[in-house]
C-alpha cells in the first residue's frame, strides 16, 4: 500500500487529488481514452475545451501538457492552489478562473465551447454540498441541475459536446482504505474513501476521512440528492441535448454520458 508524504497538513484538495490517482484511475490509461474519444468525435489542438471542474487539474493540465487548448474554472481555493502547483510543475498554463457554473455566461460571453467537461462526479454538486453539511432538497436539486445543463447546452458551439458522469444508481457502501498518509512527524494515517446513500431519502454522502492511529476520524461531507440516471437523461433531453453513453476501460467509478447539441 502507498504511503503519501506531507511536510505540513494536507488540504483536503490535497486528499482529494489522491484518491484521483491512486483510487479513481490509472492516468495514461484514462487519457489514452479521452485521445481515442477526441480523435473519433473530431476534436483537435485547434478545438475550444473547457474543463468546468477543474479541480487539481486531473486531465486538464495532461490535455493542456500535450498542447490542447483547455480553459479550466472551479469555485474552490483550495483546488485552485493544487492546481496551480501541479501546473508549475508539469510546466504548463497555470491559469484557471474561480468561478461556479452559474457565472459561465457572464464570463464567457464571447466564447463558445466545441467541448466541455463536468467529470469526477462533479454535477451532482450543482445544488452545493461540496464540503459541507447540508439539507437534501429535491426539488432544488432538480432545478440546479436543470438550470446547469443549459447554461452548458448554450455555451457549446452547434455540434458541440458535452462530457458528464456520476455515480452508478446501484452504487453500494464503500469504506476503503487507498493509501497511508505520513504528515511530518506525526504517526502513519490511514486515508480512507467512504460513501453512502439512503435512497428512500434521497440521500448520497462522500468523505475522504484521515483515520488516525489513535482510530479518530477526520473528513468533510459532501453530501447531494441520490440523482437517478434516468432524471439526469430525462434533464437533458428537456434542455435540448441529444445522448448516448460512453463506455471507458479506465472508467470503472462513474457513469459516463456524451451529450451533444
């Protein structure tokens, strides 16, 4: 198992950027498919993209590292800060605006996407509930969630495609230990992913929980309607998209739907 080290307390973006690569995908393998995805639906160099949750910069900044043009947004500071970082590293763009999807038509006014993404589970999140707690309301859900897709369905050019995931409807349990934490000199930690549903509430959890060797639990919730896929699909005919389902190797987590104008 892998031991992640810190000089100084990780953010949970940092927690969050883990579980990335060390839970939720092989990256060569997952990017080799997003290429594979590219090449067969006509989207080049030359091609506007925008990554609509950027967060840490998973594949945005590999897209941006082989020369694709990738506009990147997220809400959250402490993505943004990883992102950065990781940018600086890689040496590419370090570029990427802070705002939520709602802001997209003010701040793109003059730009039309041929490609957008909303990957990493990240839609669901269109009500809020990233990181905190929160009451599940189902009909403002809905409303976000309907509100979003066509503030997307009208920033893509026509012929323009959207790629969106979430969690399976069948989604079960999960209390998996991915990977050891070694924070300075503090005893090892265990960083575990943990999610739950209560579907007759409507109710989904998340957490990225650091377990001490004292067995306290630290983590935030992220906490969202059970969205169906059905009413996403449902959703999306009403905004105006067209879709078919992708099916990825190295998607093994979430639902993928290619929706297109």
């Amino acid at each position: 198992m892998k031991t992640l080290k810190f000089n100084k307390e990780p953010e949970y973006a940092d927690l969050w950027d883990a579980f990335l690569y060390n839970f939720l995908y092989d990256k060569n393998e997952y990017i080799r498919e997003i290429l594979s995805l590219f090449k067969k639906i006509g989207i080049t160099k030359k091609s506007k993209i925008l990554d609509s949750c950027a967060g840490t910069g998973f594949i945005a900044l590999h897209l941006r590292k082989l020369g694709y043009d990738v506009e990147c947004m997220d809400p959250m500071e402490d993505q943004i800060r990883v992102f950065k970082r990781k940018a600086k590293i890689l040496k590419v763009c370090q570029q990427i605006k802070k705002i939520v999807w709602k802001e997209i038509p003010k701040t793109y006014k003059n730009k039309k996407f041929d490609f957008i993404f909303c990957r990493g589970n990240s839609f669901i999140y269109a009500d809020g509930g990233w990181n905190k707690q929160q009451k599940v309301n189902v009909k403002s859900s809905l409303n976000s969630y309907k509100r979003t897709l066509r503030i997307f369905y009208n920033q893509l050019k026509e012929g323009g495609y959207l790629y969106l995931d979430k969690f399976p409807d069948n989604e079960n349990h999960l209390n998996k230990l991915i990977c050891y934490l070694k924070i300075g000199k503090k005893p090892k930690e265990e960083l575990i992913f943990f999610t739950k549903k209560i579907p007759l509430k409507r109710y989904r959890e998340a957490r990225a929980i650091r377990r001490k060797s004292d067995g306290s639990e630290l983590g935030l919730p992220n906490i969202t309607l059970d969205l169906r896929g059905y009413e996403l699909e449902r959703m999306l005919k009403t905004v105006g998209f067209k879709y078919k389902k992708l099916r990825l190797k190295s998607e093994t987590h979430f639902i993928v739907w290619l929706a297109y104008k």
